[in-house]
C-alpha cells in the first residue's frame, strides 16, 4: 500500500505559450538535467491575434498535451509571450521610504498605461550611474500586465495544475543555462544569449549567471 507522504516529488512542467506554438517540457531533478517528457502543439494562424479564442485554445488542447506526453506532477512554470511584456533599461534616483520596485511602477504608469497596482514587475540591478553630479541605479526592468498572469493563471487551473512561478521569455532563456554557470570563475564569463523566434528575436548578456 502506498501512502501520499512517500510519493516522489516532480519537477514542475515549464510551459512555454509562444506566438507560433506552445511547447511543454519537463527535465529530471539533479545537477545533469535529464529529459522526462516534451510536446509541443502549433498555434493556428487564424486565433493568433486574437486573446479570448487563444484561451479557448489553450484550454482545450493543453489538458491533452499534459496527459498524451505523459507529464508528472501538478506544478507548472509558465513563460509568458514577449508580445505581452515589457523590458527595458531604466535609471532611478533612490527616494527615501520608496522601494525600487515602486519607483519603477511609477515610470511605468505612463509607458504601459497602467496603475502601479496594475502591473507585475521585477527589477535586475545592473550599476551605478553618476550624471551631473547625480547618483543613480541603472537597472533591466520586466514587467507584466497583473490582468495578463491571472489570466495564465486561471488557464492552469483549469487544467488541474498549479502555478509554481512566471517567467518572461528573456529571464527563462537565461536560466535555461544556469547548469553550465556553476563555478565561481564563471562569474568572470561573458555570454551572448539570442533566441531566434517566430514573431521577434530577444537578446540577452550575462556574467555568469547574472
């Protein structure tokens, strides 16, 4: 008789909802990553522009995906598509009592249109900056729209999984490599990251794994 407590522990499934396809992957825990399971279904030309049909679409075909490619477990990554973010470089003045993260959502209020409270956003510091006698932060700033995940996030559920986390395309390119960016030296190591995609080409650089 098996009992729940001993029951092994999966790997979440990462879901990647591109502008052409969706793809599914999930990889074995350890320091060798292995492949467990993989699929992948077209996006039909004739939704592609269109959101609500998208989710329709997601809804029905993804169950099948996850039960036909023999996926594990409940938890699931998803990347949202790059169409549906923001990235971009910023410079920001520290204001006494203020995060970073709300004086970031206070320069996005006027570049997306959105309240600061409307907005997901993660901030990557990059240097110091010193203008005119000014100090300042120069950082890589993501954002998405929080209608935007929740939306992805209620697609899940109704697939029965359970969102573990939410990537854009760039932060999930980047960490795909981070097995190989293990040794302390390889801090010293710049890479070039570029993923040619369907409907645009993202570019990242690293120092490591930074």
């Amino acid at each position: 008789m098996a009992f729940g407590m001993f029951s092994a522990q999966h790997s979440p499934v990462a879901i990647d909802f591109g502008s052409s396809s969706v793809k599914l992957l999930q990889i074995g825990m350890g320091d060798r990553p292995s492949l467990l399971a993989a699929a992948e279904i077209p996006v039909p030309d004739s939704i592609r522009g269109d959101a609500d049909r998208l989710m329709s679409y997601y809804t029905e075909w993804l169950p099948k995906l996850l039960r036909d490619g023999k996926f594990k477990g409940k938890r699931a990554v998803l990347g949202v598509p790059s169409t549906q973010t923001y990235i971009g470089h910023m410079q920001i003045t520290e204001a006494p009592g203020v995060s970073r993260d709300d004086l970031v959502k206070g320069q996005l209020q006027t570049q997306m249109g959105v309240s600061p409270q409307g907005v997901v956003v993660r901030s990557i510091d990059v240097c110091p900056v010193n203008r005119s006698g000014q100090s300042s932060q120069e950082m890589i700033c993501l954002a998405i729209k929080r209608e935007t995940v929740m939306k992805y996030v209620e697609l899940l559920r109704k697939c029965k999984l359970e969102v573990a986390g939410v990537h854009t395309e760039v932060l999930a390119m980047v960490r795909a490599f981070d097995h190989l960016n293990r040794r302390e030296s390889d801090v010293n190591v710049t890479t070039l990251y570029i993923d040619l995609g369907w409907s645009g080409t993202r570019v990242a650089i690293t120092h490591g794994k930074e």
